[in-house]
C-alpha cells in the first residue's frame, strides 16, 4: 500500500552543491488540523525515508519506502521523503564515491528537523472552557508573576533516520545529529543551508495556518474543513544572491582545495567544519538561524522576551532532538565499503568518540531476510549479532524468513509492517524523555 497524497511537494538544495531535490512531506492523521483528524494528542515525531539505488530505478515512490512511510504515519509521525540526486526528478547524477548523496540527505534532515520544530498544530477545541489559555509550544510559554519570565526546556521531538537498500547504506553513516544541526546553525545567508531554513519556515507557517483556520471552522461546527496539498518549486531566496553564495562557496572550496593535500580532509562537509570554529566562538557572519529568523513573520505564539531564561539553563537555540534509526535490507561491511568508498570510514562513526550517536547507541532497528540476493545471510547474521554484542548496545535486528532484498514474496510484507509497528511502538516512551547530547 502506498502512502497517500502529501501534504506538501517542493524542491529544495543540497548543502554539498547546491543540486535540486524532489522532497515529499506527509502529515498523520493524528495531526490536529489533518482531513480525517483523531482524538489522541499529537506528539512531535518526524521521519525521514531514503529510497534504494537511483541508477537501478530507487526513488521515493519505491514500494518499500511506500510501506515503511504508511506504517509511521499511522504511528502519528510526519513523514519526509526526497530523491536523491539523479533520482527521478531530482537533478544532477548518482556519484561513486556517496559524499553527494550524504549531503542529500542530511540536507532533507536539516529541513525536517526544523520545519517539526515549527509546526504549532491547534489543540482540538476542549469540551469545557478552561480557566487559562493553552499554550502550543512549552518552548514558548511564559510566566506572567516573574519579572523575567522563564521557559521551560521543551521535550525532545523524534526523529527517526530511515532507509531501505542504498538509503539504509547512506542513513548508517549519518554525522550525529547535533553535527547536522550545526551545519544549519551556522549557515550565511543566500547558502544552501539559509535557502533550505527559509522553506522549513514558509512550509510549517503555511501548514500553522491550515491548521487555525481548521480549528476555527471546526469550533463554528463546519462540517468539515479541507486542507489542500501544495506544490512549491524555486527558490525562497532571491536569485542574485544565491548566485552570490554558490561562488563564493565555490571559491572558497577551490582555495582549499589548494591549501590542504585531498587525502587529509573530510570532503562532504568541509566548508562547514571549515568555518564553524571560529563562527561559533567569535559570533562571525554565521548566525544563520537568526537572520532566517528575522525574515519570517513569527506566530503570536512563538514571541518570547528577550528576558525569558530556559529551565535547567538551556541556551541552545538549536532544536530538541532524540534520534533513533531503521534499516530496512542495510548493506553490511564489506560490501557498503566497495559501494559507497568515500564515506565508509567517517571519524562520526566510531562510537567511543560520540557518544550516543551511532547505530549502536541510539535505538536502532536493522530489518533483513535470510533470502536476500544481494547479502548472503550469514553475513547479515555475523554483522547485526557483532552490533547487539557491543557494550550497553541499543541495536537489534529482526531476520525475516522468506523475504528477499526487494520484499516481493508472498505473506513478507504483512511482517515488515509487524516489525516496525512493533519496534516504533516500543521506541516513543523511552526516546521523548532523553534528547541528544548537543
């Protein structure tokens, strides 16, 4: 079964070169203002699903991806899908080496992060009037006694890192997500990152406005109140300056490129890391998220006192986050290395070196069949059982007998559905009350 219509269809760049993405957003039916909304309070919980090899026809229609979105979205989660270059209508081609395609996706998870982030959903009308006004976003409550009002750390949205095939290879060697986070915090105006934060902003103010305007028509009794789908193409920003941005990263990337022998330095994401030292410790030009910030109209509900001081003195005004991952049909060592060679070995994913951050510290699920055609499952079997053997592991997998690479066989599905229903299901209680390590 595929997944339904999407909520939202746009375009966005990728931080490693500026190249197009097709990207997809769904909404649960558990989100207030959703056409068939449902009585259980919404809890922020987004997803993002990558699609298997683009040059064997993988794009976000695949019907595992199709799967694996319908199966979280009637967990409650907002779904993200996205092409990867060369995918579809994706622009740009597959690389060899998989840094592009890194970046592709970590450009998609930047924007889903911040577009849950911001999403306000209306409260369902209550039966009775209550004594005071709810508030959306704890983040954005505000004491009246005070002086100086204090906010209260808000709880961690879930994110869930996902992928099927390829996408699973590429999720794997995912940066922590505090890393990602960064690359966005610190983006200048005009960049990839800034363009990608403007579209988080006008999506989620577009979907916060659809879903007032139903809370307003369900309060009046309307018998019902349609939210459309949209489709957004282009750029938020302005062409000459992203034209500006594109070279001077381009210069930028070329002077490097001079100054520092290729074999020394991580490629996919160095004119980040390259700048976000002395950005962060000296305030430079990099307060990316602020400028954005400034550009967008900000709800009622989200004006804070410059005054307000966070509980448990919280400063970070990146995102809460607490991320878990899903491997659908991943492709183990040694083969992932001849695929994918240049990301194989990021210093991201020895995970004594960030804690919390890895497969297998964070809640992950690998899901696999003893048939597969591409993995013998003895080395499947030798590759999870060496993850769940590490010390205060969170990694578990699931062998599905009978199922190929592609999950064509009769009666799979139905189990591939079961085990991550199974598995998301157990995920929520323990992941809302912890967050990432930021």
């Amino acid at each position: 079964m595929a997944a339904p219509e999407p909520a939202f269809t746009f375009t966005i760049p990728s931080i490693h070169d500026d190249t197009p993405l097709d990207c997809r957003i769904y909404h649960p039916a558990t989100l207030p203002g959703a056409p068939t909304v449902s009585s259980h309070r919404w809890i922020k919980k987004g997803a993002v699903i990558g699609h298997p090899y683009a040059p064997l026809g993988g794009n976000f229609d695949d019907h595992v991806v199709g799967m694996v979105a319908d199966e979280l979205l009637k967990e409650g989660f907002v779904v993200g899908t996205f092409n990867f270059r060369g995918a579809h209508h994706s622009k740009g081609r597959t690389s060899w080496t998989g840094k592009p395609e890194l970046d592709d996706y970590i450009s998609f998870a930047g924007f889903l992060i911040h577009y849950l982030d911001l999403l306000q959903p209306q409260p369902s009308p209550p039966i009775s009037t209550p004594t005071t006004p709810s508030t959306p976003r704890s983040r954005t409550s505000t004491s009246p006694t005070p002086p100086h009002p204090t906010l209260k750390a808000p709880n961690p949205s879930l994110l869930l890192l996902a992928g099927y095939s390829y996408g699973s290879l590429i999720t794997k060697h995912l940066p922590p997500t505090s890393h990602i986070l960064s690359l966005f915090s610190l983006s200048t105006l005009g960049s990839a990152a800034a363009e990608i934060l403007l579209r988080a902003h006008t999506l989620a103010a577009q979907r916060n406005r659809e879903s007032a305007a139903a809370a307003r028509h369900h309060s009046k009794k309307h018998s019902s109140h349609e939210l459309h789908p949209l489709k957004m193409g282009g750029e938020e920003t302005s062409p000459d300056l992203r034209r500006s941005s594109r070279e001077v990263r381009r210069s930028a990337e070329h002077a490097r490129s001079l100054e520092l022998p290729h074999g020394i330095r991580s490629l996919s994401l160095r004119r980040k890391r390259g700048a976000s030292q002395p950005e962060r410790e000296g305030g430079g030009g990099g307060n990316g998220l602020a400028v954005i910030e400034s550009r967008v109209a900000a709800s009622p509900s989200a004006s804070v006192s410059p005054d307000a001081k966070i509980d448990g003195e919280r400063e970070d005004p990146r995102p809460a986050v607490s991320t878990a991952y899903l491997l659908i049909s991943p492709v183990p060592p040694p083969l992932s290395t001849f695929m994918i060679p240049g990301i194989g070995h990021k210093f991201w994913n020895k995970h004594k070196d960030h804690q919390g951050e890895t497969i297998v510290e964070r809640p992950t699920l690998a899901l696999f069949g003893d048939s597969d055609g591409f993995v013998a499952v003895r080395k499947y079997r030798q590759w999870a059982a060496k993850l769940a053997a590490e010390p205060e592991s969170r990694f578990e997998y699931q062998e599905v007998l009978g199922a190929g690479h592609f999950w064509h066989e009769k009666g799979v599905e139905e189990k591939l559905r079961e085990g991550v229903r199974r598995w998301v299901g157990s995920l929520g209680a323990e992941t809302e009350a912890e967050g990432d390590e930021m």
